[in-house]
C-alpha cells in the first residue's frame, strides 16, 4: 500500500468516525428533537427540515389520484391555485385555509379551448405559469405528444365568455426547444405593467425586435473545444440559457442577458433588482471548466459564459458577470422572491432557491455591494428524498411548494410561521447605493445607440466596481463604432483602453487588429493589478479569436510581449497564457507548458461554494461520506488544463516532452470525475496523437492508456449469480417486498446482484462501473422505494432527456436507433450499445428521412426477473447505501463467497 493511498484510507477513517459521532450525538437528542417537533406521524411531514417556528402541511397527493407528477403553479385573481402536470394537463385548485383540514380542498381539470361539441383539453406541459392582465400565461415545454396540439410556446389563456374556464388560446411566441433544458418560467415585472421569461439552453433564442447589447453568440475561446463526448450540450449552438422582456400582449420582445446553462426560473427581489439560480453541468465534475450552481444577478446585458463543452468562460472574464455565490453540485428548479410572505424580515429580504436533487430549499440573503449585492446560503428546509419542482408565496402569505418531476412521487406542501399572523406589510426598501444609481443610468443608453452615450459611459470604462465597468462598455458597444474606434485608439489610460479593445474586438465589422494591438502592447503590464491584468489577457485573446492570428513583424511582437509574462504566479494567469502562446505556436509556449504541467498544483480556494462537504455531513452522513468520497479522487484541476491545452500544440515537441506528455494521460485515466471526465480526456488525447510524429503514433497511443480509455462497463465477472427463483416483477409486488424492511442486510449480496444484473454495465456507484446511464452513488437521498423500482421495472416510462434515444428514420427504409452523441452540418454520431458506449456510428443526414426522439429507454426492463426477494432486498439496501458498506442496513461483516 503506498503513502498516498494510507493517507487517503486514513482519512477516510477519521471521517467516518466523525460521522458515527455526529450519528451518536443525533441519536442521544432524537427524543427531545420529537418533542419540540410535535411529529405528526404522517412520514412525509416528518422528515422536512424547518427553522425553528415554522409548521408544514402536506395538501395533495397528484399521484396518489393519477394526476401526474406536478412542476409548475401560479395564483389566479381569486386565490386559486394553478398547476401543470410535467406530462399532462393544467389543473385548478381552491385551497383550504391554514390549519383548515386538507380534505376540504376542492381541484378541477381545466378544459382549455373547450367548446360545444368539443372537450378535448389542448394544453399543458407547462414548466411556467403565470396569472397576470386577467390571463393565464403557461409556458408550454414539448412537441411530442399527440393528445396535445399546442407545441413549445408561449400561451396567453383568457375567459371570454365569463363561465370561468379559458376559451380563448394566443399563441405569443413558438419558442424552439423542448424537454428539461426547454422553455421554462414566466413572472411579472415590479411594476405589474410587463413580464419576464426565461428558458434554457437547448432553447434558441427566437428573432427578437431588441437586444440590450447587439447579439453575438461566439465560442470567444482560444482553448481546444471539445464537445461533450456523451453529446449533452449539442443541442442548439453556443449562447446559452437566456432572459427576455416582453409587453403583456407579447408584441414586443427584448433580449436583456443570455450565457446561462439551464436557469429554471427567476425572480426580483424587494429592490427591483432581477436574479436567477443557474444550474451546474454536473458531468463536467473534475474538470478545470466544471461550474457549480450559482444565484447570478440579471442585470441589462448581461452576460454569463456559458458555452457547449470546453468553452466555457472562467467567471475571471471581464465580458461575463461573475456569479453572487456558488452554491454547488444540484439541480435548481425554482427561484422566488419572500417579501409578501408572512415570514420574519431576514427572510423576506432575500430569495428561496429551490435544488430538486438534493431536496434543499436555500434562504439567498442579498447585501447591497456596490452596484450589485454580497450574496450568502442558508438552508430553509430540506428533506430526502424531497425532488423540489416549483413554489410560490400564496396571497395568505405562506409558502406553497411541489414535489416532483420525471413522473416521480408528487406532492403539494404548505410552509406558515407560527400562525400565519406576521405582518406582511411591504418591505422598507434600503436607499439604493451611489453605484448602483451609476449602473442603472448606464443602462439607460442599452438596447441601441442614443445620443450621448459615449461621453457619458467612456469615464466608467475604469471604475473601480466591475458591474459599473461591465455596464459601461456595453453602453458603449451599443453606439456605432464609427463614434468610437478612433477615440479608443487616440486612448491613454490603461484600463480604459483594455475594456474599449474588449468592445472593438466584439463588436468591429472590420479587422483592426494591425490598429488594436499595438495600442495594448503599450500597456506596462507590470503596473497593472491582477484583475486588470486579467482584462489585459482577455482583450488580447478576444482580439486574436474575433480577427485571426497576427502575422510577420506584429506576431513577433504580440509572442514576446505576452511570453516576457509567462509563467506568472498565479493559476489564473497562466490558464489565460498558456492557451493564448500555445494556440499562436510561441517558440516556447509547450516547453513552458509543460513545466507547468510536472508542477502544477490546484487552487485551495477554487470554486468555493456554500455548500461544503461538511454541511452535507451534518445534513446526511451518507451523502456527505458519498461526496466526501468523489473529491478526494478528483483529477488535479490545473494539470487537466495545460493537458488539454498542449492537445493542440503543433510544435516545440521533444521526445522526451512527448514521452513525459503522453504519460500524463494514462494516469488522468484513473482519476474520478464526472460523466464526461473520461470522454474528454480521451478526446483530447486523441488531437494531442493527431499532432504527434506519425511514426510513433503507435507507441505514445498504447503509452498514453488507449487499453484503459477503451474499456467498457462490463465488470460482472467473479461475482456470484442469483440463486432464485426468480419472478416476472411487478412495481406493486416489488415495492411490498422492500417495505417489509431493508434491516440487516448482505452488502456483498447486493453488490454482486448489482453486477449480476445488469445495473452496473450502464450505472456508476462510488466510482466504478459504467456511464451510459446516470450514475447511482446519491439514489437513496434523491428517490423513494417505489421511484427506485419503478425505474428498474419499466424504465420507459419516464426517460430523462440526458439519456433519451432518437430513432432516424433512413431515406432508403428503415431506421437506427440510438444516443446521438453529437451533430454537425453533415452527419449525426450516434452510440447504439448502452454496455459500450465508446462505439460510435455515423449517419450522413442526407440519408436521414426523419428524426425523434424514442420513448423506448435503452434500459432494458426485466432486469431483476431473476432475482428472489431476499436478493431483491439486498439489491435494493446496496442501491440505496450508495453502495456503502458501514451503512446501517447491512449485517457487520456478513459476507457471500464470489464464484471463481
């Protein structure tokens, strides 16, 4: 055993011993904990989390009446709640009073567009709802369904007739884009006169008749780009999610900020100010562009990075806002403002965050910062399993929210304090800051050009506050660049000429890089600070990206300027050099890079998010052991970016750099990260084979771990097969079982059923296993018993949109069938066999008839068939452990013999 797995055993010890403690101590005040809680004996009561004077109801069950699984609700004129199933229809619900009992409520389908000799209901699938002008406003969010006419768009209901049931449909805007990174929420400005909506990023962004800052949608990335190799983030381009204002007809549409992933929702806080709660691409775990969710501040223009696989921008970028807070790993579904709840002021003031992973409500308090805020989380409740879709502050005051989502168990949930009685008066809004005054009024000249701009936003291309910055330069981007150019060239003081480069580059219809980079190479780069700096770099890399590589006597130039800085003393630094040198071929950029690759080491303070392993921990010792686990096996950060930067350098090579170079990658195939990790280390050392001697391609493919980066899923040899009887299972019969009691348990058992059948073939758990299908190590804190078996026994029937199929129907007759991993102009690349995913085939769309999406899963059902119940249960407690074996459901030390 080697120094460094002792170490990591050592660890894993001692946190396991301060789980048992914190175990014990919970243990030792459960009884008094009760008590204070007046447990209800209804479980799904119980297991909410509160602060301390807060009372939860539970409403409604949708599934327990065959309603669905809801994800969307507003309030109507009358205090009616509204609600979509995710897969189904809109529903109307009359709520009974806080404390009333929950049997009086009262819910009706609605029968949209319903008429004398019709009453085909043609609407639903809504991930937004709003009531606003005497209209419902529903987001619709498919185009599959055939018991539903109306497609992805944006819906306006109205009652025309006065019988309280809406006959009138508008469609506002078809919107292109469907499913989980679709079309989502809807809300109302502060002003009650317009509205805002926001979708995600398989959405485009449709025409619209204004932007705030003229539209571009480049990669502005100099990093090798590499596409997610599971083909998630090829949907629809590079801009990202979006956010658009729009009048109440809808007539009228403004782009205001786009470069998010996949924001559900948004929300304006008691000052006016607009957030949204971004979502983390979590298959990206372990590597350097990995972002974790975010609360991010919707300002006018803004913009926020995202791109589809390597081309992320870091949040150091002066042409993105940075995040408030990173909140980290989830799956945020909701966003929503406290001030009309009847709730104490500190939570009135800020935000509610809905996660639905990990079953987390976080309370986002807001601190005015300059032209924007300081941002901090708490946790306002949680549970788990607890899959949060939607919530909204009901016009009593309390907090309505829904569980659900991919047809999993559904609820309705009802949070007040103490008695539904504090004062909900509006908020006494604090004085808005000096910057924040200066921020607004920059926007004023956003959305076109206006007289006056340039001389008014020019000073604040320097201001200290990097909202302010962010603003101005906007502004100014919006004016015509004619009124501009020759200023910005004619320009003296460093900082503003970085920001008006950034502008130029982005926004010239002409090249002027022979003008522009001279004028930067006249900044003393010495005399700037680390931020500025920073700009520095990224005005050249815009400049390169936007207008091509300089050539002769300005390329020399450009390399030594930029070389004399390189290495700096700072990862962040280096990240922005060593891609800039590598991709014009400096002399010495793959020398240098190199070095920096044997030596690198990772930020502590890197990515800091609210939720630390050790509140999970606290939270739920399993999941914080889980988690624990992942990050102690993560890739080094910084060596993955200079790998994957050097994939592209074409010279200043040695065999002996080469050698060196080609072994970092059988080690990184090793390393744990997320679904991705391995796909695009492989990627990537696949371009770096490309650039390497032909001759020895060979050599360095078999040095560089092409045996490790080609092995499938398939691990179920050696372990012991089920003794049966078997059964054809069914949910119902399979879930009494399990209910029974999952006590005492055989882990080895159930790890050898879990390979046995098929489960580990496509699933990962704890880090090993395969990555067709989504990995399992956090099932148990997500999913209750019967979401568990129902998913194993008809896998089709909730497909998630990560791990969906898509049928291409052949010109010539026929069709293929698979995960399409990626698209270009020409050709879809498509993986058939869920055990080996690495085996791709390529379909020319000239041949292509027609495509859909499957509403087959490539999971195969009947997998447990085999097994008897005693195994079904190990099974089951292995799945639910997260395949921890010190989990309480398993026997201490009981052990199964594996067949040889």
């Amino acid at each position: 055993m080697t120094a460094l797995r002792k170490k990591s055993v050592q660890l894993l010890c001692v946190s396991a011993a301060f789980v048992a403690a914190i175990a014990c101590i919970n243990a030792n005040s459960s009884t008094e904990q009760q008590q204070e809680q007046h447990l209800t004996g209804n479980p799904k009561i119980d297991k909410l989390k509160l602060p301390d004077n807060f009372k939860a109801e539970r409403l409604y069950s949708p599934g327990d009446n065959k309603q669905g699984s809801w994800v969307s609700m507003t309030f109507d004129d009358k205090g009616r709640m509204i609600v979509s199933d995710q897969y189904g229809y809109l529903y109307r619900l009359q709520l009974p009073a806080v404390g009333e009992d929950s049997s009086k409520l009262k819910i009706e389908q609605l029968n949209i567009g319903k008429t004398a000799d019709s009453q085909r209901v043609s609407m639903g699938y809504a991930h937004g709802l709003l009531y606003a002008f005497n209209s419902l406003y529903v987001m619709v969010n498919h185009n599959s369904d055939q018991r539903f006419e109306k497609t992805s768009g944006l819906y306006r209901l109205q009652d025309t007739d006065g019988d309280d049931q809406f006959d009138k449909i508008t469609l506002i805007k078809t919107l292109e884009g469907e499913g989980e990174h679709g079309p989502h929420s809807i809300i109302l400005s502060p002003d009650k006169k317009s509205l805002y909506v926001v979708c995600g990023n398989f959405t485009k962004i449709p025409q619209m008749n204004g932007y705030k800052v003229p539209f571009t949608a480049e990669l502005d990335n100099l990093f090798p780009f590499l596409k997610d190799p599971n083909g998630h983030d090829n949907t629809v381009g590079k801009h990202g999610g979006w956010v658009a204002h729009m009048d109440s007809t809808g007539a009228n549409w403004e782009l205001i900020s786009s470069g998010y992933r996949n924001p559900f929702d948004i929300a304006f806080n008691d000052a006016g100010d607009l957030f949204t709660y971004d979502s983390d691409m979590e298959w990206d775990f372990g590597t350097p562009w990995y972002r974790p969710t975010r609360i991010c501040q919707v300002t006018s223009g803004s913009e926020y990075g995202w791109r589809p696989g390597t081309e992320k921008w870091s949040p150091a970028y002066p042409d993105n806002l940075p995040p408030l807070i990173n909140i980290g790993q989830g799956s945020p579904t909701n966003l929503i403002s406290a001030s009309n709840a009847r709730f104490p002021e500190k939570y009135r003031k800020g935000l509610l965050a809905f996660d639905w992973s990990f079953g987390i409500i976080y309370a986002i308090g807001l601190q005015p910062d300059g032209a924007s805020y300081k941002a901090t989380a708490e946790e306002f409740l949680s549970g788990s399993p607890l899959p949060l879709t939607d919530g909204a502050i009901g016009p009593d005051g309390a907090l309505y929210f829904l569980t659900g989502g991919r047809r999993l168990e559904s609820d309705l949930y009802r949070i007040y304090y103490k008695d539904n009685k504090e004062s909900n008066a509006p908020l006494k809004v604090a004085a808005i800051t000096p910057e924040a005054k200066i921020r607004r009024q920059l926007e004023t000249y956003h959305g076109g050009p206006k007289a006056g701009a340039v001389d008014y936003a020019w000073q604040y291309l320097k201001h200290p506050d990097r909202f302010i910055r962010f603003a101005a330069r906007v502004a100014i981007e919006n004016q015509p660049t004619s009124e501009w150019q020759a200023k910005l060239l004619q320009e003296k003081d460093p900082v503003i000429l970085t920001q008006g480069a950034i502008a130029l580059a982005r926004q010239s219809k002409t090249n002027v890089s022979a003008q522009i980079l001279p004028q930067l190479m006249t900044i003393n780069y010495d005399q700037l600070n680390a931020d500025q700096q920073m700009d520095l770099l990224r005005a050249f890399e815009l400049v390169i990206a936007r207008m091509g590589k300089p050539s002769g006597q300005l390329y020399n130039q450009v390399v030594a300027y930029l070389d004399a800085h390189y290495p700096a003393k700072d990862n962040e630094h280096n990240k922005s050099l060593s891609k800039i040198l590598v991709y014009l071929d400096a002399p010495k950029a793959t020398e240098k890079t190199m070095a920096l690759l044997a030596t690198a080491k990772d930020d502590t303070t890197l990515q800091k998010t609210a939720m630390q392993s050790a509140d999970l921990i606290m939270r739920n010792p399993q999941y914080g052991l889980d988690i624990a686990g992942m990050l102690s096996k993560t890739p080094p950060l910084q060596q993955t970016w200079y790998a994957t930067v050097l994939s592209q350098a074409k010279t200043g090579w040695t065999p002996e750099l080469h050698e060196q170079y080609f072994k970092w990658f059988y080690t990184a195939f090793t390393y744990k990260g997320g679904h991705s990790f391995i796909g695009f280390i492989n990627n990537a050392r696949k371009n770096a084979l490309a650039n390497a001697p032909k001759q020895e391609f060979a050599y360095y493919n078999k040095l560089s771990g092409d045996s490790l980066a080609n092995l499938g899923g398939m691990q179920m040899e050696g372990y012991a097969q089920p003794k049966g009887p078997g059964r054809n299972w069914k949910v119902d019969e399979a879930v009494k079982v399990v209910e029974t009691g999952l006590a005492n348990r055989n882990f080895e058992q159930g790890k050898a059923m879990f390979h046995t059948a098929l489960c580990s073939a496509c699933h990962g758990m704890r880090g090993e296993g395969g990555t067709a299908g989504p990995d399992l190590t956090q099932l148990g804190s997500r999913f209750s018993d019967k979401d568990i078996l129902e998913s194993i026994i008809d896998p089709s029937k909730t497909i998630s949109d990560q791990y969906s199929a898509t049928v291409f129907a052949l010109k010539k007759g026929g069709s293929v069938v698979g995960r399409m991993v990626s698209q270009d102009a020409e050709k879809y690349v498509v993986s058939q066999n869920p055990f080996a995913p690495q085996q791709q085939r390529t379909i020319l769309k000239k041949d292509v008839a027609s495509v859909k999406t499957s509403n087959v899963s490539v999971m195969l059902p009947g997998l447990i068939n085999r097994l008897n119940e005693e195994e079904l249960k190990d099974l089951m407690a292995y799945l639910k452990s997260g395949g921890n074996p010190k989990d309480s459901v398993f026997l201490s030390g009981t052990q199964i013999t594996k067949n040889k």
